[in-house]
C-alpha cells in the first residue's frame, strides 16, 4: 500500500443538496430543495446526472427528498468523517485538519502535528476558510456491494444529525449498522439567522413504511445470512480503518475541483488561479506562507 494515499471507499457518484449555476460568467454554488445524485463525469455544464437520478424520483413528484440506502461499515466514524478542515480557496485542497483539540496541518517542513482551537479561535479561520467538514459514504441499490454514494456537506446541521443518528443506530442494532434498511431524507428548519427562509439539511432515518422493530429485524436477519455466506464485516471496517489512516488527508487533488465549486464561491471569496500574478497579488502573503508562520509560533504537539 501506498504511504500517505488515504484509501477511501470506491466512489461511484455524488449526492448534493445544491447545484452549480452560470451568473455572469461564474460557476456559482446554489443552494437546493432537494437531493442531486451525479455520476464522477463533468460536462460543460456541470456534473452528468447519474441514472438513479430519475429513477429514484419516480413516485416523489419529481423532488427527489429521500434516497434508500444502506452503509458499508458498523463503526460510524468510518461511513462519517467530520472535522474542521482549512481549505486553499484557489486549489480546493486541505491544508489543515484538526478535530478541536489537535491537528495535521501541511508545513515546508512537512506535516506537522499542531495544536487545534476550533474555527471560533484560530487565527488562520477568519473569513470562514476553516469550516466543519463531512464525508458520508452509502449504498445504493444492490449492484455493487462496496460501490458508494459519497455526500460532502460543510452544514452543522447535517453533520450534527448524521453524526447523532449513526451512533444511535449503531447502539440499537447491537452494532449492526451496515445492515439496517435506512434512508437519507431532507429536512427544512427555520432559524433567526435564515430570517424565516427555510434551510435544508440531511437526516438519517429508518426507510419509509418501515417501523423500528422490523429495521431491526431485517438487520438481525440479514447479519445472520453475511455470517453463513462467510461475509466477515469485523474485517471490512478493519480495512477501511487501515485506509483512512494510511493517509494525512482524505480528499485528493482530484476532489478539489468538487470542493472549490460546491462550498466556495466566488462573491463568497474564493478566488480563481491566476495565469500571471499581479506585483499586487505577489507581494501579499500566501495562505501557505501564513501557515507555516503560525506553525513556527506554535509548539510540536506530541
């Protein structure tokens, strides 16, 4: 295995709850009513839609607001990762990942090990370049058993929910998450700050029509049939965990187009590469040169 590639679960797609829009000659992140399943192909006009898109949307009005899924490991850290990533605005790729108390951040010394005060009191998360960060991974449909959806979502709200609601089933189920029927839905909620505007959110639920006590039953059942047909799950999260670690970051260069377009917009102060710096923009600081400054001011963390 390679050191320092994160192995990640096989993509086949991407679930949004936004889309990309032309506006005045920018591609714009916007924010949406209802899910968007892609496949990994980009087209002039954006990502091409992945087939389960109409399918699923057959029977929902034509709003897509819940997707059937399953999920690939027992543990929920790895089905969801979240934590607080600082993201270079022009290339759309991490440079720094803490958890609120410690961090890996990228250093001409290389990576360091670094103290994390969450985004409220580092210096370097001004201007909201440090944000809270999710990956969930799911199944979709039976086709291929380790194929999956990957949903990213900078919202507290989803990350909040999914975080809770993954640990919760886990516990229920006597740690037989992979095998629940569940179902991503979205929800809306007003707040102060959204001035009565409805903001949407991703939860996580047992599949519609399907109470409690039979999701668990279908889980029992299910876990019992793996087991017989020699399916061994302890080993599944166990390389998954051995993946995820082999990595500092997760995301690779080729995620960070998706990023810079889906969280990142341009009026919001991302900036776009530019073929010939100014003296202006030479004479400025870069990102990375702020944040080996930091790290100079900061001790090792052991």
């Amino acid at each position: 295995m390679l050191k320092g590639l994160a192995i990640t679960p096989p993509v086949l797609g991407r679930i949004s709850i936004g889309k990309i829009i032309e506006k005045n000659g920018k591609r714009l992140p916007e924010k949406d009513d209802q899910f968007t399943i892609t496949s990994q192909v980009q087209g002039k006009d954006g990502w091409l839609l992945h087939p389960l898109n109409d399918e699923l949307r057959k029977g929902q009005e034509d709003k897509l607001r819940s997707i059937p899924v399953r999920l690939l490991f027992n543990e929920p850290e790895l089905n969801f990762r979240a934590d607080y990533t600082l993201f270079d605005r022009q290339s759309g790729r991490p440079l720094c990942v803490g958890n609120g108390e410690t961090c890996k951040r990228v250093t001409q010394d290389g990576m360091q090990s670094l103290p994390c005060p969450s985004p409220d009191a580092c210096p370097l998360a001004k201007g909201g370049a440090c944000k809270p960060y999710g990956r969930l991974n799911v199944l979709i449909g039976d086709d291929d058993p380790l194929g999956s959806f990957v949903f990213r979502t900078t919202g507290f709200n989803s990350i909040r929910t999914l975080a809770a609601r993954l640990h919760y089933f886990q516990a229920i189920s006597g740690n037989r998450l992979a095998c629940l029927p569940l179902e991503l839905r979205l929800r809306g909620k007003s707040t102060r700050q959204s001035h009565g505007t409805p903001i949407f959110y991703v939860d996580l639920t047992v599949r519609s029509g399907v109470d409690m006590s039979e999701a668990l039953r279908v889980a029992n059942e299910l876990d019992e049939q793996r087991q017989n047909a020699g399916f061994d799950q302890s080993a599944l999260d166990e390389a998954a965990r051995r993946g995820f670690g082999n990595g500092a970051f997760e995301d690779s260069e080729e995620d960070s187009g998706a990023v810079i377009e889906e969280f990142f917009s341009v009026e919001g102060g991302a900036e776009k590469p530019s073929s010939k710096p100014t003296q202006q923009q030479s004479s400025k600081p870069s990102l990375a040169e702020k944040l080996e400054s930091q790290c100079q001011q900061q001790p090792l963390n052991a």
